[in-house]
C-alpha cells in the first residue's frame, strides 16, 4: 500500500500544479484582459515599434503596456451660411444654406493610429476639435460645389448638390470617412442682406429685381385674367339662372293646377267614399243593436225564469229550516226544562245545607244567651261588692286624709321653727360681727372707713345665703306633702277602678246570658219558616218535574203525524199569541196616531162643503186601505220580494229607456 502512494504521489503533485498553473493562468487573463466597448477603439502600446489597435478587446500588462481609448462613433459638423456670407451661385445669387457633415474615424488599424498622431486619443471625438480641423475644408468644398450650380437647380437637384459635395471633400481625411451630407436649411438670402457695392451681390439684386418683376406682371396678368373670367362666368350663371328660374315658375304653376284638380276629384271621391261608409256603419249599427235587443229580452227571459226558480228554491229552504227552527226550540225549551229542574235539585241540596248550618248557628245562639245570663248575674253580685267596698274605702280614706293632714301641719310647724331658730341665730352673729368691726374700725381710720362700709353689704348677703337655704327646705317639704298626698289618691283611685270592673262584669254576664235566650228562640223560628219554605218549593218543583217529564214521555210516544200535529199546534199558539200582541201594539199605535191626527185636524182649517160626512169616511177608509197595505207588505216575504223586483226592474229599465232614445232619434 505504501509502495503504490509512493508511486501515485509524483502523479498527483504534477497533476496539481498544472491544474495551478491553468488556474494563475486564467486568473492572469482575467485579470490583464481588457475588453474593448461598442464605438471605441483600444490602442495598446507594447514593446515594439508599432502601437497595437484592437477593436474587441487584448491583453493588456501593466506598468510593461499602455492603453488608451479612442471614440470612433459618428460626429455631426455643421456649416451655416446666411446673410452677406452666404453661398454664392452659378448665377451670381446668394443662398442661406445650412449643411450638416457626419463623419467618424474610419475603422482600420491605420486610419485610427494617423487619427491618434495627428490630434490626439482624446481630441478625436470631441466636435470642436474636429470642426477646426474640417472646417475650412468643408466651406470650401461647398463654395466650390455651389458657384458650378444656379440658384433654382440647387433647389430642384439637392441630390446631385450633395453628391458633387462628397466628391469635392473626397476621402483624404486624415483618418475620418464622410458618411454623409444632409442640407438642413436652404433659401434665398433677403435683398436687404445683399451689399449693392458687391458685383455679385449687384448682380443678384438686378437678377432678383428681373425675376421678380416679370413674376409680377404675370401674376398682375393672371389676376385680371383671373377676374375677367369670372365676371363672364357669372354673367353666363346669371342668364342660366334666370332661364331656369322662369322655367320653373311655369313649372310650379303648372303643378299647383294639377294638384288643385287632383284635390277636387279627390275630395269628392272621398265625400262618397264616406257617404258610402256611413251609410254602411249604420246598417252595421242597426243590425248590431236588434241583435242587442233581442239578446237583451233573451237575458232577461233567463233572469225571470232563474228569479222564479230561486224563490221557489228559496220559499222550501225558507220552510225547512222554520220547521227546523221550531223543532229546535222545542229541543231547547226540553232541555232548558231538564237544566232547571236539575238546577232546583241543586238549589234544594244547598238549602238543606244552609238549613244544617242555621240550626248549628242557633246552638251557638242559646250557648251564647245562657252565658251572658250567666255575665249579668256575676256583674248583679260583683256590683253589690263594688258598693260595700266602696263605702269602707272612703271611710277609710277620709280617716287617712285627717291623719295625712295633721302629720304634714306638724311637720311644716317644726320647720318653720328650725328656720326662725337659724335666722336669730345669723343675726345675733351679725350683730356681733358688727361689733367687732366697729371696735377695729376705731384703730385705724382708714380701714374702719371702709369696713364700716362694706359691713352692711356682707351681713345682707348673708342674710340672703340664709334665708335661701330656708327656702330651699321649706321647698322639699311641700314636695315631700304632695307626693303622699298623690300616693293616696292614686290608691284610692284604683281600688275604686277596681270595684266598678267588677260590677261591669256582672252587668255584661247578665245581659249575654238574656240575648242567648232570645237568639235562640228567634233561630228556631227562623229554621221552622225555612223548612217549611223548603218542603213547599220542593213539593212544588217535583210536580212540575213530573209534569215536564211525563210530557216529554207523550212526546216520544208520540208517532210523526202525531209530533208533526203538536208541533203544528204549539206554532199556531205561538202564532196566534204574537198576533194577539201584534193586535195590542197596533191598537197603542192607532190611539197615538188618533192623538197625533186629532191634534192636526184640530189645529188645521179645513173648510167641507156638502157632501154629510162622505170626506171623513173617504179620509178613514183611505186610512185603513193604507194601513192594511203596509200590513201585507211588512208580514208577507213573498210580497216584499215581488215589491223589490219591480222597483229594481223599474230602476233597471230607467237608463236603459234613456239611452234608446238617442238610437231612437
């Protein structure tokens, strides 16, 4: 194994230092090589004699080479010529003339190395540079070019101008190649420009003057030419106008003949058209209105016939369910029957039971009456206590009064021998006080002066403090008097209270025991009415029950016919009880009705000549034609609907009659 590494690590290391020598070598290439951009040429200067131009890109080392960059691209010159520099031509006339030259260095290795020796890399683009070195060159090629070719041939063959220009330059250019001549501006220099002192320029200005005269004479020739025929023209269009005029005048005339003929007959074409028409909607209106008039009377045929049928229809429903109608309400009347007499049943159980509670409530009653008799006979005796009570306690309180009275006197002595005691006393030590003071007073003036005048304001000040404290007991002693004194009479106030309850109570006892006995004997009258009330109802109820219920038992065993015919009797009494009350309102009725005619005819004036009578009995019998009328019409149904129909087909046929009339007419 170490014996092949040994032999393989020689491979390897050429290996990897040819692959560094190709990675130093593409570094190196990468490093040093220039690329050349669009437009600019690289120009290298190496060790030989001769600099090397490339157009794409080289190899380029440093500090050994130089390079440099030339622009190649296009460059536009321009050459302005106007006013007194104008071009000069063939014909001795100046143009103002603008041409633009484009050139660029010519892209060969030659061309751009001359370019470079003869103004420089960096002055071979710059534009000034290069008009500076082109100009002069340029002005004269076009002075050349324009004093071979005339003023109006430079105008009509630009093409040929530009060509011998590019001839003239030629291709000796130091380098550059002309790409192309463009003539931006040309026209004729102004004559104001032109310097008459010039010979050119003074010939120009005559050749100008020529050319300009003779053009205006035929422009003035033109201008009258122009103007002749036009007023020709207009003449020839006058007349024209004038013949088409009449002719169509005569034309319009003609016309409006034709047309008021073809008006006429056409008016009158259209008069018996409508004639015709008319005549035909009218014939088409009359047929359609008998056809009208007897689908009309056909309607109403139908409407007749269907009205009868309905009100026969009508009259049996109508039958039908009155027969209903009464069946019932004799239903209804049964079982109004059955809930009453159900109702009484239940009204009697609760008299029974109001009847138990009554004579529960009369028990209550005498118990109540036998214990207030028992009241009042404890208050008879708790009152003839109170009074013996009452005459020991104001016995009693009288002989406490007298013993009160005589304790309180005595004691009110006592004090009031205390209190005159005390007063001596002060004083006879107010006296010697005073004594004293007076002695005092003698020794020294001064201070006797003013004890002499302060002894009396102390000794009555004392006097007061005492006569106070006198007051004050004498004070506690009335006191002490009127509350025994209240004690006393609160005592006897309540043993008197005391005595006039119990009386009180013996009083109520006796008369609740009274109202008991007449409670009692005011419910057992009450219970033996109720009873009796209760037996008679019920008595009286199930006889109509068993009345109602062996009619209701006849009615079942009634057969059809036999129901049929009761019922039949039952509506006629009913009728026959509602006639009878009709009767009864009818007669109220006529009597106010007398009252309301007797009033009017009394307050009218009504003059009758002859006749006995016969105006009065025409009037009643007007009356009671009237009245009978009214009767049928408000009883019958059959009455009120004929009525009904006739005035409906009276209303019906009101505006049927008023649109005929029209159709009529």
């Amino acid at each position: 194994m170490t014996l092949e590494m040994e032999q393989v690590l020689p491979v390897l290391v050429i290996i990897g230092t040819v692959v560094a020598m190709l990675l130093g070598l593409v570094g190196l290439v990468k490093a040093f090589y220039v690329k050349v951009p669009q437009g600019t040429a690289l120009i290298v200067n190496d060790l030989s004699a001769t600099p090397k131009v490339h157009f794409t890109g080289a190899m380029v080392l440093p500090v050994i080479y130089k390079q440099e960059f030339m622009k190649i691209s296009l460059i536009t010159l321009e050459v302005d010529r106007r006013g007194k520099d104008g071009l000069i031509c063939h014909d001795n006339m100046r143009a103002d003339i603008t041409v633009a030259f484009y050139l660029r260095v010519n892209e060969t290795q030659q061309d751009v190395l001359k370019v470079a020796k003869a103004i420089g890399v960096d002055r071979a683009s710059d534009r000034a540079a290069v008009n500076e070195l082109f100009n002069a060159k340029f002005s004269e090629a076009l002075k050349t070019v324009g004093k071979k070719i005339e003023f109006v041939n430079l105008f009509e063959n630009r093409q040929e101008f530009r060509d011998r220009i590019i001839e003239v330059i030629g291709n000796d250019l130091n380098g550059y190649v002309l790409e192309d001549v463009a003539i931006d501006y040309l026209e004729q220099t102004p004559k104001g420009s032109l310097d008459p002192s010039n010979i050119l320029d003074a010939e120009g200005i005559r050749k100008i003057t020529e050319l300009t005269a003779r053009q205006n004479v035929i422009t003035n020739e033109l201008s009258r030419n122009e103007e002749l025929a036009i007023t020709k023209k207009n003449v020839e269009t006058r007349e024209a106008m004038l013949a088409l005029e009449r002719q169509q005048a005569d034309a319009e005339a003609r016309q409006k003949r034709e047309i008021e003929t073809i008006k006429a007959r056409e008016e009158a074409e259209t008069l018996k058209v409508q004639e015709e028409e008319r005549l035909k909607a009218e014939q088409a209106r009359i047929a359609v209105q008998e056809q009208l008039d007897i689908r009309d009377e056909n309607r109403l045929r139908e409407v007749e016939v269907a009205q009868q049928n309905r009100q026969r229809a009508v009259v049996i429903e109508v039958e039908k369910v009155t027969r209903a109608k009464e069946l019932e309400i004799v239903s209804r009347e049964r079982e109004v029957e059955l809930q009453r007499i159900e109702k009484e049943k239940a009204l009697e159980e609760q008299r029974k039971e109001i009847a138990n509670v009554i004579r529960e409530r009369v028990a209550v009653e005498k118990t109540v009456a036998q214990e207030e008799e028992r009241i009042k006979e404890v208050r008879e005796v708790s009152e003839a206590d109170r009074q013996k009570q009452v005459v020991i306690l104001e016995a009693q309180a009288r002989a406490e009064q007298d013993l009160v009275r005589q304790v309180k006197q005595a004691e009110a002595d006592e004090t009031a021998s205390r209190h005159k005691a005390v007063e001596v006393t002060v004083l006879a030590q107010a006296e010697l006080e005073a004594a004293a003071k007076q002695s005092e007073a003698k020794k020294k003036m001064a201070e006797g002066i003013e004890a002499e005048r302060a002894a009396p304001g102390l000794a009555d000040a004392r006097v007061r403090e005492v006569t106070a404290a006198a007051l004050e007991k004498e004070g506690l002693a009335e006191a002490k008097v009127i509350a025994e004194k209240l004690t006393a009479e609160a005592r006897g106030d309540r043993e008197k209270g005391l005595t006039e309850a119990k009386v009180l109570e013996e009083k109520l006892g006796a008369q609740a025991r009274g109202e008991q006995s007449l409670g009692e004997a005011k419910a057992k009258a009450t219970r033996d009415v109720g009873l009796s009330e209760a037996e008679v109802l019920l008595t009286k109820l199930k006889s109509e029950a068993e009345g109602l219920e062996e009619k209701f038992a006849s009615l079942d065993a009634l057969s059809d016919n036999a129901r049929g015919h009761e019922e039949f009797r039952m509506q006629l009494e009913k009728n026959f009880e509602q006639a009878i009350a009709g009767i009864e309102a009818n007669k109220d009725i006529a009597r106010e009705q007398a009252d309301v005619l007797a009033t009017a005819l009394g307050k009218a004036n009504i003059d009758i000549v002859g006749g006995e009578g016969e105006f009065f009995n025409s009037f009643a019998k007007a009356l009671s034609v009237g009245k009978a009328i009214e009767g049928v019409a408000g009883k019958s149904p059959i009455v009120q609907d004929v009525l009904e129909r006739l005035m409906s087909r009276g209303k019906g046929e009101g505006p049927a009659a008023k649109d005929e009339r029209p159709l009529d007419s």
